[in-house]
C-alpha cells in the first residue's frame, strides 16, 4: 500500500517495528508496567521532551507545545500486557513467563512514540499542541483501570479540546480501518449473586429452602432483561458464566453462587439496568424463600465516538487507506477504558485491521496465538497523526 506524501519514513517504520518487537519481549501487566514506562520516559527525553511519569501509578504524559497557538488534542496509547503464556514461535516472543502483549498494547505504545518524534520534527509550524497520554492498566477497566487512575490524577488538566486514540483490529484485515459514529464498544459490568437458603437432604428436600433451583431460575430469569425490559432495537447482553454449588450429590447445600457479565452500548439503558438486575434476582429470591446478596460492579462506560471528530479520522484514513477501504460499521460488545476519557472530552476511537490470513496472523485479542501484520503499525501511526493535524487545522 502506497501513501502519498507519507508522515513516517523507511527507517521511522523500521525503528516503530523493533519498539515494537522489544516492548512484546518484555509484557508488563496493569500498573507494573514500569521498563515499559522507562522505554518511553527515555525516548520523549531523547527528543528533547519532558516527560511526567508515575501519572496514574505507572502512565507517562507528555506535552508538545507547536510554534503557533491554537487547540489541545491528547493522543492516548495502552501500555499493559495480559496473564497469558504465549504460544507464538517468533524472535520476538514474550520473554516473560505466563505474560503477553496479547492484546496489541505494545504496538499502539510504540506507534504513539514515533507519532512524538514526528511532531517534534514539525513542531515549529504546528498550531496547537499535542498532550501524549501513555496509559496504563487498561486490561483492568472501569474503575480500576488506568484511565480512571491517570484521569484523577490529572491528565485532562488543563482539559483538552479532543482525545484520538486508535486499536489495531483484528477482526479486520490488514488495510481496512473501521470508524464508527457514536457507540462502537460496549459497557462492560460484573455481577456476582450469592444466593441463601437452607440446606438439607437431598433425598428430603421438602426440608431445605433450595438454593440452587432458585439460582437456576434468576439464570433464566434475568435473560428477561433482554427479551422483555430492552427496545429491540437496542443491543444487550446478559451472560451467566460461573455457577456454584454444594459439596455432595446427596447434600442440598446452604447457598448457591453465579457470576458474570452485562454489556450494552446505550448510556441512558446503562444507568437503569443495574435496578432492573436487582428487581429480578430479588423477586425470584422473594418467591423461592431464599435471600440474594447482590455486588453489581460497574466496568468500562460504553465508548462513544463523537460524529464531528469522526470527521477528522475518516479524512486521515482515507488518505492512508483510500475511501474503499473505509468501514463505518464496526462495533464490538468488548470494552475498553478509553470511554473514560470519550465521556469527557470529544474524540474517536479507530480500528486499524491486522489480521493477515495469507501469513496465518488470524487469531484473536487475548488467544495465546495472538500476534499482528507489522504494517498495520506503519498504517495506524499515519492516520493517528493526521486525525490530530486534520483537527489542529481545522
């Protein structure tokens, strides 16, 4: 593929791509990312820049002023690894056992370094300035991620104008591009139910207050959030993956235990869901005779492109990629902790393809197997550069 007047260099995409292959090296899980933190840290200081760290425990912020005033735009990059053992058998494969860059963090962290040194080459015809936000902790979300972490501690003061961030993707391949208006990652909640009752024989049940039957209709109960208490025209997923109970096949037990996860992308359905989830879990509780301890923990909001910022990065990705290669279309109930800063500030999110099935680069985001065509890295920096230039020219 072929960009005109591209941004980035021969030499700059080899020097991406080794960031990139050493950071997956060396995986760091959330807020212990701190060699990565380093690697990052060292280059800003190489370009002349002066980088803040321990933002949020273990990000890195960065601000580029340009030589002529204007906008702020802050350009977030993911940091953290995953607990997998990776299985890929490459000269670059995870040094560090049970832990890998699964999920593609390490290349949008090396993108963001050589989107910095690109700007600094530039910076005296910039008008505006850029805020470099690397991010850690993402893999934990909501509350406990590393945006919120980063946010308190104060990455949006001063706040800026926009936020531009990107992910390679690999449910497309390699050369298509994915922005999408509004919702295009969903809320992510956990709940957990303990669920009371009295335990017994199981050859005399007529003395037990049955904990696992009542558990087992709140199961097929809650789906009743999405059959009958959502528009149809609105996506939500209710999914009960961990159930618990007893301790013998004779012995009906004390309690039962279920755990799992909601996902939706609409903000207004997201605060009236977790009142619905209680009204089923203890009405059934109610008409069993048993009694339900709820914790319904929020995660990520759900991640909400802004349509005027769409604007910007579909202009950028049509430069790189061509408007065939555009997609608006592409959403996924997966989260991400982006939304923390997509709820403040208005900005995109882009999916940048990878997967490449002729190199056998096709498996998903936290498979073992994971791994990415390189070029996506060269394809995400370009258009990751020229949404925020796109913007600061506006």
């Amino acid at each position: 593929m072929t960009i005109a007047t591209p941004h980035f260099t021969g030499a700059d995409v080899d020097e991406l791509i080794a960031v990139r292959r050493d950071l997956h090296q060396h995986p760091e899980l959330g807020f212990e990312e701190v060699r990565t933190a380093g690697i990052v840290a060292t280059k800003l200081r190489a370009l002349g820049l002066e980088p803040r760290t321990e933002v949020g425990r273990t990000g890195v912020m960065c601000t580029i002023r340009g030589g002529k005033p204007g906008r702020t735009v802050l350009l977030r990059a993911d940091m953290d690894a995953l607990p997998i053992q990776e299985e890929n058998d490459t000269p670059y494969r995870s040094q560090s056992a049970g832990k890998m860059h699964a999920c593609g963090h390490d290349c949008h962290t090396s993108i963001l370094i050589a989107i910095a040194k690109r700007l600094v080459a530039q910076q005296k015809d910039l008008a505006g300035t850029v805020v470099l936000c690397f991010q850690p902790a993402e893999e934990l979300g909501g509350p406990k991620g590393g945006a919120e972490a980063m946010i308190q501690d104060g990455a949006l003061d001063p706040k800026p104008d926009a936020a531009f961030g990107l992910h390679v993707w690999q449910d497309l391949p390699l050369g298509v591009v994915g922005v999408t208006e509004g919702p295009w990652m969903a809320a992510v909640d956990e709940f957990t139910v303990t669920v009371k009752g009295k335990g017994a024989h199981a050859a005399m049940p007529q003395g037990s207050i049955d904990p696992v039957v009542c558990a087992a209709h709140m199961v097929t109960a809650l789906q009743s959030l999405v059959s009958r208490n959502t528009d149809p025209f609105q996506q939500l997923v209710v999914s009960v993956t961990q159930l618990r109970a007893g301790s013998a096949f004779n012995i009906i037990p004390e309690t039962a235990w279920f755990n799992g996860t909601i996902r939706l992308f609409d903000r207004e359905l997201w605060t009236r869901v977790p009142g619905q989830f209680e009204r089923v879990v203890k009405g059934v509780a109610a008409a069993f005779g048993c009694e339900a301890d709820i914790l319904y923990e929020r995660g990520n909001m759900p991640t909400v492109n802004d349509k005027a910022m769409c604007a910007f990065a579909r202009t950028a990705a049509t430069e790189v990629v061509g408007a065939a290669n555009l997609r608006d279309d592409v959403r996924t109930m997966g989260g991400e902790d982006f939304s923390s800063f997509l709820a403040r500030v208005p900005g995109v999110f882009i999916a940048v393809g990878s997967r490449n099935e002729d190199k056998g680069l096709v498996h998903e985001h936290h498979h073992p197997r994971f791994d990415v065509d390189e070029e996506s890295l060269r394809i995400g920096a370009e258009i990751l550069l020229r949404t925020a230039l796109n913007y600061l020219a506006s």
